[in-house]
C-alpha cells in the first residue's frame, strides 16, 4: 500500500470508525461494571453520571461544531479524541464518584468535537453520495472492532477491571496521533471570511440558517423531535440496564472475574449480530431511498420499545438476555441510517457540521431532561418501573415517524 493510499479519505474514515469502536467497546465491555461493582454508585448516581456527561454536550456542543465549521475539521477531530481518551484515562486510575463525574466532563467535551466533524469531513473529501455508502460501511467496519475489542476486553478486565479503561484511554490519545499524521483536509471550504466577525456572531448566524431551516422543513423538524424523545429514553436505560440484569437474575453473587466474563459474552452476541445485520444493510440499496430508512426507523423504535418493556417486566435470564440483545442490536442498525437522513436533507454543506452538532444537542437536552426523573423514579420506587418509564417516554417517536411517511406519500 502506498502512501497515498493510507491518506486516502475513505480509509481513513474507515479506519476511524473501526479504531474508534475498537477502543470504545473495550473500554465499555467494563465501564459499567465498574461503576456498579467497584466504584459502587446508586441507581440515582448512575444516572447522574450521564446527565453530567450530557450536560457537557449540551453546553459545548454548538461552539465546538463552529470550530469544525470554521477553522478545521480535522482539528475538532484530533482535540476530540485527546480529550476522550484523558477523561477515560482519569475514570479508570482514580475509582471515586467525584473523579467520575470529572471524566464525564472531560470525554464529553471531546465527544462534541468529533460529534458532526467526522460526518463532514468525509461528505466534505469524497461527496455527499459516496459518503452515504461510507457511513454504512463505517457502521460495519466499526461493528469489526467491536468484537475483536470484546475478548481484549474480558482478558484484561478479568486480571483487573479498570485496566480495559486505563489503557482504552491511552489508545484514544494515540488515535489522535494517528489522525494527525494520516488524516488529510483538501476540500474543507470554511463559512465566508467577511462573516466570522466572531466565534458569536457566526454562532447567531449559523443558528438562525438552522432556525430558519427547521421553520420552513416539515422532515427537519420531525428528525430534531426523534433525536429528542430518544434522549429523553435512553439515559435511564443505558445506565440502569445492569443494575436490573444483576438484581431480578440471581447472579449478583458472582465474583468481579465471572462477571467481566458474562458481561463481556453479552456484548460480544449484541455485536456479532449488529455485524451480520449492517452487512445485509449494506449490500442493500436502503441508504438510497429516504423512505425506505423511514419505514426501518419506525419498525426498529417499535422493537426497541416493546422490548424495553418486556425487559423490564422480565425476571428470566434467558427472557433478559433476548430483549437486550433485541434493543442493542436495533439501536446499532439505526445509528448510521440516522447520519443518512440528516446529511441528505442538510440544504447548505457550508452548515453540515453545525447541523449534525444541533442533533446531538437536542439529544442532549432529552438526556438531560429525562436521566434525572429516571433516576428519581428507580430510587423512589424500583428500577422496573423507571425502565417502563423509559419505554413510555420513547413512544412519540411512532407518532412522528408515522406523520413522516404520510407526508413522504405526497
């Protein structure tokens, strides 16, 4: 392989998206683990941990998609993963509830900055077309990490459960020297010089282009009410899961080791089948057609729900083991099918980063808004019930995607 060929755009992409996964899954096949058994947090705790991860988003989501939208794409990246890799890097040496949060801060501020980045980027070097192919096989080649990261994962967990965590955050910061050195930036066209003014007046600007938008776009409207009612759902979810798992299962006597094991077989059947599914999907013409991604959008949220529901309800490992690997699987496919949706209906490219930092802003805001009454609920009461909750607050989305193909049938 020459050079040219390793600083090809779309390996790169690729590599990133499998990079990026691989050290995430290793690190995550633990993380939460780690939180419940050895730093010992609280139902209410554990949602905490993720408001406060959401809130960084939340803040800092905006102006860190106007430094990719005016200065570099490939900047925002390279400080993105940095800081990822330092948060989890301090979560993983100091286990206390304080530091933490303070990791949350860290990654999460640096998650803003490859959040839309990495999706403009690539649209940016080699089309909006080709770019709707690659999200698909980014998805896929990131699933590949996934499940090479998993055994890693249990290996080094089992000797040491925060180890995955300390050394997933090291491999983060050498991400972004990678990407330093290989990543290339040749058709990056930053907003018109005579209007950056200042980061704020080009924040109103870029802001008011989104408003305005929104106004007159039924479809842009609809995805930013998706992205918020899913924020609203899978906080409470993705934090008490395990908690649930461990306390209607009967296994919470096993040790840390057998543990790290059993979580670590969980998430290697969620990615093996997120692997095979996202491969069929992409031999597929699906990313073609906006209303065929509608239509899988509307019946995935009806499975995750439904399953939601049975998971909670649940006390079966069998029965719980199912409904999770329904909803992890389901929530894989939909990911990249979202990315397709937004860049397809962007109408200035000049705004693309902006555009995709907003969703993951409104999606902030759902998390913020509904980790807390989640939390609240599983302490009050039981986390059964906050689960159920969590199903509930998911189910406007059917309403919204149902509006979406009528309207699409005109």
């Amino acid at each position: 392989m020459t050079r040219l060929e390793i600083k090809d755009p779309y390996r790169v992409y690729i590599s990133i998206c499998f990079l990026s996964q691989l050290f995430f899954t290793y690190i995550f096949t633990v993380n939460l683990l780690y939180h419940v058994q050895t730093v010992g947090l609280s139902p209410l705790q554990l949602v905490l941990v993720g408001t406060v991860l959401e809130l960084s988003v939340f803040l800092f989501e905006i102006p860190t998609g106007l430094v990719s939208d005016l200065k570099s794409r490939k900047l925002s990246i390279i400080i993105g993963y940095f800081l990822i890799g330092f948060g989890f890097f301090i979560e993983g040496i100091f286990p206390y509830f304080i530091t933490v949060l303070l990791a949350q801060v860290a990654w999460g501020i640096g998650y803003t900055f490859t959040s839309g980045s990495q999706q403009a980027w690539i649209a940016d070097e080699i089309g909006e077309e080709r770019a709707s192919l690659a999200f698909i096989r980014g998805a896929k080649a990131g699933n590949l990490g996934q499940v090479l990261a998993i055994p890693l994962s249990i290996v080094t967990g089992y000797f040491m459960i925060n180890l995955p965590i300390i050394i997933g955050g090291l491999c983060m910061i050498g991400l972004a020297v990678y990407l330093l050195i290989f990543m290339k930036e040749e058709n990056f066209k930053p907003l018109d010089p005579q209007k950056r003014t200042s980061t704020w007046g080009s924040m109103k600007g870029n802001m008011r282009k989104i408003i305005l938008h929104s106004k007159t776009s039924f479809i842009i409207r609809m995805l930013f009410l998706v992205a918020l009612f899913v924020g609203f759902y899978s906080e409470g979810f993705d934090r008490l899961w395990m908690s649930h798992f461990l306390e209607v299962s009967n296994i919470s006597n096993l040790t840390d080791e057998q543990l790290v094991v059993l979580m670590g077989g969980i998430q290697f059947v969620v990615v093996l089948v997120s692997f095979g599914t996202l491969h069929l999907m992409n031999r597929s013409t699906i990313h073609e057609n906006l209303r065929q991604i509608y239509v899988f959008l509307f019946v995935g949220s009806f499975l995750i729900i439904a399953s939601l529901i049975g998971f909670a309800l649940s006390s079966y490992v069998i029965s719980l083991l199912t409904f999770y690997i329904i909803i992890q699987v389901t929530r894989q496919v939909m990911y990249p099918l979202e990315d397709i949706w937004l860049n397809k209906v962007i109408p200035d490219s000049s705004t693309r980063a902006t555009f995709f930092s907003v969703k993951g802003q409104v999606d902030a805001i759902g998390q913020i808004g509904g980790g807390p009454v989640i939390g609240v609920v599983a302490s009050g009461f039981t986390i059964k019930i906050a689960l159920i909750v969590s199903a509930v607050l998911l189910t406007p989305v059917l309403f919204l995607y149902r509006n979406i193909l009528n309207r699409s049938k005109e």
